[in-house]
C-alpha cells in the first residue's frame, strides 16, 4: 500500500529531520515537512492540503514534535476533522522512528507494527565503557 | 551544578532542534549543535572543542540522534577517550528529551534521573478519538 509522510514541528525541526532522512537513506524527498511559528502564517491549510491529497488506498503518516504541543494538537484536530481514518499520528518523532517507518517493509502499518516501530525508536542513555576499564576486560580476554 | 549541552546529528536536525528549543523555552542558545555531514568537513574537532571547555565541576549532556549511527559512535568514542565521566550521551534524542533535560529542576543529573526522563519523551502513537465518538461520548456527559 503506498503511503505519504509529513512531519510538523516548533521551528525547524521537521526540515532538519528531512535534511537527515536524505543523508542517511536518499528519502528526505518523500517526507513533507511543516516548520511551524518560524513565521506568523497559519500552517493550518498545509496539514489539510496532506490529508486532501491522501487517496483512500493509501496511508497517510504524521509525525509530530512534542505530545500535547500545539503542533500535535492540530494535526490531530485536523485529522479527525477530516474524517480520515488512514492516517496515523505519532508524537515525540525521533530520526530512528521516522526513518523506520519510511523503510518499513510492512505492506500495511497497523496500530501493532507501529508500536513496535515506536518502542525501538525510545532514546537511551548510552551506556560509556571507559577507557580502563575496556583495557582490563581486553587483558582479562587475552590471559584466558 | 552548571549544565552545558550539545546537540550532534547527520545533517541539519541538531540545528533544527536548536531553532524548536528556541521558539519553545527561548533556550536554543545554549544547544550548541553540530550538523555533521553536510559538508565534507571533520566534526571531530568540535566534540573535543565541547568536551575540553567543559569544566570539572560542570555536567555536560550531549545528545545524538541515532543509537549506533555514526554520530552516535564517533561522540561515545571521544567521550570515552576524554576521560571525563561528567559528561551523559542520549541517544535517540527528540525535542521533549532535549527540553526536559534543559529544563529539569534536577540539581545533579544521573542515570537514574535522566533514565526518567527517557521514559518520558518516548514516542507514541496518538489516539485519534473520531469526531463521532467524541460527539457521542458529549452527549453521553450530558444526559447524565
């Protein structure tokens, strides 16, 4: 099933997103960005110009910035108020979600596979071995 | 304890990210960003420029925007090899990671306080409540 992707943000987060999804896959083309409040404009007809656009045998994906943030809120207005329902709202998009979903290889997304798609994208303390501490388990490796 | 932050990304995520911390919390001036890749320019530098400004009795945060890419890898290396163990590396960053970290009353971050606030910026799928249910739901609340 073909699917189209926007992503709406506070400021230019969402053009930066597109900017990184080209570097990394090619695809920054397919995802349709709205950098909201960097100018007074309503970016209200931008989110409805999406969901007009979306075809009936197509999924429309959005992300957004920030749960609960007026950007989110919006898009979520909008979508209901569109009637649509092949379109899914994901909140708190991180580069990992958005570029798992457009290489997605699931024919369908489901509220399931989203999901997954959602828990693999969680941000993380990474975890630093030191510099000393990596020598020692190095020559622990060797003795035994 | 005094908090510097840094912000690295393929391409132009990190400084959209800056412009969203800006319009959100007037806060985007203490994101310093690297935008890697855009150029063909090493990056390197300006994580150990980050690192070496940072003092010891500071705590440093710097967000990556994809565990195990190559920012993600090249960051964790130069912390590592700094020796610093004041300084925490998140992965997967979005804006209400960024922001709650920024904006956290904490007085000293730890794993633990910072694995919270994880927690808490992971992304979801929005339930979208169809305009009829809504309705239904309203007049529901009013007959009772």
């Amino acid at each position: 099933m073909q699917r189209k992707y926007l992503m709406a943000s506070h400021g230019h987060l969402a053009s930066g997103m597109q900017s990184s999804i080209n570097i990394l896959a090619g695809k920054g083309g397919e995802l349709k960005v709205i950098d909201a409040y960097v100018t007074d404009e309503d970016y209200t007809p931008q989110i409805t110009a999406f969901l007009e656009d979306l075809q009936d045998d197509e999924q429309g994906v959005i992300f957004t910035d920030f749960y609960g943030g007026s950007v989110n809120q919006k898009v979520a207005a909008e979508v209901v108020k569109s009637g649509k329902t092949n379109v899914f709202v994901l909140a708190n998009a991180n580069l990992p979600l958005v570029l798992g979903v457009m290489l997605s290889p699931e024919e369908v997304l489901t509220a399931d596979n989203l999901a997954s798609m959602t828990a693999e994208a969680a941000p993380q303390l990474v975890q630093l071995a030191p510099a000393k501490q990596e020598t020692a388990e190095e020559e622990l490796d060797d003795f035994f």
